[in-house]
C-alpha cells in the first residue's frame, strides 16, 4: 500500500433553477468501495468539500479536496453512504437558471473527475427530466467528522446500511478507482458532457439515488 492515499474517481452532475431550491443543486459521486463508518470523513463547507476513506477490500486509503465554482448551502447537504461509494446531493447557494460552467473553481481540468452521464440533463431538457426522489438521503448532521461543524454524533443518523444496493460507480478496484488516471480519453469533468462511448460503456450499476419516474 502507498504511503500517500490515492485520489479516488468523482462523478458530477447538475441541476438548475432560479425559483425553487431542491432544484438548484450538485450531484457528486466519490467512489470509493468498503469504507467502513469509523474510517469515513467528510467536512463540507460553503464552497468546498474534504473526503477521506480507507478501503478494507482495496487495503488503501483515499482523499480529495473539491473547491467549488461557486458557494453551496451546506446545511442543505444530503447524503447516501453504500458500500461501493459515497452519494451527496449539494445544493447551490445562488438560484440561478444556467448551469454552473464546472464544478471547481480551478478551471484547469483533473483526471480524477469525470461527468455522471446516468444523472446529467442537458440546460434546456431539465424539464422533462424526471424529478428525483431524494427521502432515502440523510442530512450530514450525524456524518463521521462533522461533529465540530454540526453537533453530530459519532454515526451515520438516518442512513440505512441494510440498503446497500447503490453504485453510480465503475467496478470494483478497476482502472476507474487508479490514482493515475488510467481511463483512455479526456476527462468531461467541466464542461457539456461528449459523447464518448467508452464513458458510456463502462457498464455502471444503476444508482440507489438513481433517476426516478
């Protein structure tokens, strides 16, 4: 095992609206399989987002820093935590109808994030995207590593650990989960995604907080 953890891979998605705020949010995706609770952190604050893991079935540990483009509304974080990832819906602070250019203020493209085509609409088709239902998300009140934030305790409050099912990530300790980056092609990370078919093709399991309707 590497002495330094590895960056794990993120998928994103977005959501737009200048009148209604469970509109107006982040999808955001850290996949990173069999992260036990009490190896877990996650600090969300109004423009960024810190995660580390340790991974029992890969034996490595994992972290990331993401500074948003823009603020979000932490309070409003929901999140789903499953043994192949960790699922967050980020609410944007500003109601606003375009979408964010991309999702960290560093213009400058990354490899380890990449565009959620299962959960991204287009701008203008938001519409007649189904709404998703979010109820089995659980706020980040009771999240390992919040405590000093939000006056959490030491477990995951609301969230059910015998619902396990959701993925939204590549397979297990495959070539998406590598810190190097080994996925062919450039990273959709920031703008409209391409259509390329190897994204699409990794053959994703459906997401627990997948599309709904």
């Amino acid at each position: 095992m590497s002495d330094a953890p590895a960056t794990p891979e993120v998928l994103w998605a977005q959501r737009s609206s200048a009148t209604e705020a469970e509109k107006n949010f982040i999808y955001l995706t850290i996949s990173v399989p069999d992260v036990q609770p009490g190896k877990l952190k996650i600090d969300v604050k109004p423009q960024s987002l810190s995660f580390s893991g340790y991974s029992e079935s890969l034996k490595r540990a994992y972290a990331v820093e993401l500074e948003f483009y823009a603020e979000i509304d932490e309070s409003a974080t929901k999140i789903n935590h499953t043994m192949k990832n960790v699922q967050f819906v980020l609410r944007k602070k500003e109601l606003k109808e375009e979408f964010w250019p991309r999702l960290l203020k560093d213009s400058k493209k990354v490899h380890f994030l990449k565009t959620d085509f299962d959960k991204w609409v287009d701008e203008d088709e938001q519409d007649e995207a189904p709404e998703e239902d979010l109820s089995a998300m659980g706020g980040m009140g009771g999240m390992p590593g919040m405590g000093d934030m939000m006056g959490g305790g030491g477990d995951f409050g609301g969230i059910d650990f015998s619902k396990l099912g959701g993925a939204g990530m590549e397979g297990l300790g495959g070539g998406a989960m590598d810190e190097d980056g080994e996925e062919e092609g450039d990273d959709d990370d920031e703008e409209m995604p391409a259509l390329e078919g190897e994204e699409k093709s990794e053959g994703t399991a459906p997401a627990k907080i997948e599309e709904v309707n």
